[in-house]
C-alpha cells in the first residue's frame, strides 16, 4: 500500500473519529466509493487487513490510523 493512500485512509479514520467520537468502527470499505473504480488497490487493502493482519471485518477506526501511520 503507497504512502498516498496510507495517507488518505488516515485521514478517512480522523474524519469518523471527529464525527462520531474515538469508539467508532470501520471495515476497509470505508476507504474506497461504492463503485469499484481501483479493483488492485481494494484487494491490496484487503489482503493488508484479512490476511497480513488478520483483522475483524470491523475495527476501532484509532487502532487503524495508528496501523497506518507506522507503516504497519
């Protein structure tokens, strides 16, 4: 996953966190529009969330912006 859509996805989490307070959850999806324009990066996250991590469908949106700010 490049820099720039760590960077996105990052502030993706700060706008949920802003809205909706620090408890709030997402799934990946929450990072791409509902129509599926960028097929390779969907999975490429997908697989950095299921598999390499092996993360719940849902997860503390904290918990992945800190995942994405590390490099992790």
């Amino acid at each position: 996953m490049d820099n720039a859509f760590r960077a996105k996805a990052a502030s993706i989490c700060d706008d949920k966190i802003a809205k909706k307070g620090e408890g709030v959850g997402l799934s990946f999806y929450a990072f791409f529009a509902n129509r599926n324009d960028r097929p390779e990066l969907l999975f490429e996250v997908a697989e950095w969330w299921i598999k390499t991590h092996r993360l719940d469908h849902f997860e503390k949106a904290v918990k992945i912006r800190e995942m994405l700010r590390s490099g992790v």
